[in-house]
C-alpha cells in the first residue's frame, strides 16, 4: 500500500480531515465510508511481500516475538505473524462508535447508506483518526515488549509519529541492540547499532538466510 506519508501517498488528493477525522464522519459519514470501502478494495489486491513473510517466519523461531505495527492493512496476519500489536487498528475492521462493538465483516448496504450497528449507533472503520487516542491496550502491550526485548529492529517506518517514534529510544535505552531498516535515514539513524538503507522485503529475506532460518 501507499504509505500514509509518502510523497505518491493516497492521501496527495484529499484533505485528510476530510476523511479520517471523527468530527468528518458525523458529519459525512457516506463519504468516509465510500474512501474505506475503496481503500479496502485496492488493500484485497495487494499481497504480502518478502518483508511480511520474512517476520511471520522469524516469529516461529523465537520464543519471545513481538510485532508492532503502525500498519493498518492486515498484510501482517496474511503473511502469517501471529503476535501482533496493530497501533492505529485495522482497516478490515469496524467499531459501533456507541458501544464499541466490533464487526470484522462489513458489505455496505445498497444506495451507500451507512451501517448501523444493532443499539442504532453508526459504525466506523477501526482505525485511529486524527486527533484520536491510540488503543491504550495496544500502546501499553508494545511498550511492555519493548522494554523487555533484547533486540529491536525498526523496519520501514519515518519513525515520527508518536508514539511509536519513541519504541527504538526505549528499546535502546534498556540495553537492547537497535537495528533499524529503512531506504532512508530517520531520527533512529543516529541511536540505532546498526543502520541498512535497504527495502524491508530485500534485507529481511537476506536476513534469515544468514540465520539459517
Ligand atoms: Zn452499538
């Protein structure tokens, strides 16, 4: 998927406070559903690559494997990691935004109308919107497995949203050995051991390899 931040970034031709912004929904909440059901339709095309499988593989050979994603496409559980700490949610999924309960199937009625969950609130897409808190279960399992780990790679991200820009400090302050991966240098650069400007689905692959895995 485009990243959310990239310069070819689906985002370029929307105001994104039109569409994920919670005050945006209540107010239209026809358009916000019609932009998730086509940004779930491009999501079904797309495969898991190297890097997904890579880490879903890593997994089964440690005891202790945490992955936490700012990723909010479910290529993650495709490719088979089962551990999993979706920061900003899921967008495969939905929320009553009264009760809270989840729906993890969801065809949009005809004439667009937008779903109603069973207690008449509106349903939304579970994902975390601008000015919106994260999952506080999700951001405290990520910080546990952080400052608990003995190694912590920082792969594909810009690493400046908060608050997981601030996992590999943490990792790195309790003793654990940094490895950051990305095609560009990011505020992890200068605290990481080791720093490979490289595509995620090129070096995790190569990774393994030396690993005998
Ligand atoms: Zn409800």
């Amino acid at each position: 998927m485009p990243t959310f931040r990239g310069d070819k970034g689906l985002w370029k031709k929307f105001r994104p406070e039109e569409l994920a912004d919670f005050d945006a929904f209540i107010r239209n909440p026809e358009l916000v559903w019609e932009w998730y059901q086509y940004r779930r339709k491009l999501i079904l095309d797309v495969k898991p690559n190297p890097g997904h499988f890579s880490l879903a593989e890593l997994e089964k050979h440690y005891s202790q494997f945490t992955l936490i994603t700012q990723n909010v496409d479910g290529l993650h559980q495709t490719a088979g990691s089962k551990n999993i700490v979706e920061l900003h949610g899921n967008i495969l999924r939905n929320r009553c935004i009264e009760c809270n309960k989840i729906y993890t199937e969801m065809v949009l009625p005809e004439q667009n109308r937008v779903p109603r969950c069973r207690c008449g609130g509106l349903i939304r897409p579970d994902v975390v919107w601008f000015g919106e808190m994260l999952p506080a279960e999700a951001v405290e399992r990520a910080n546990r497995a952080t400052k608990t780990c003995d190694l912590f790679f920082s792969v594909g991200t810009s690493a400046v949203v908060y608050p997981a820009a601030a996992l590999p400090g943490m990792a790195k302050q309790q003793g654990a050995f940094v490895i950051e991966i990305n095609l560009e240098p990011t505020p992890v650069s200068g605290i990481a051991d080791v720093v490979i400007h490289e595509k995620s689905g090129v070096i995790l692959p190569m990774i393994l390899q030396k690993l005998g895995l």
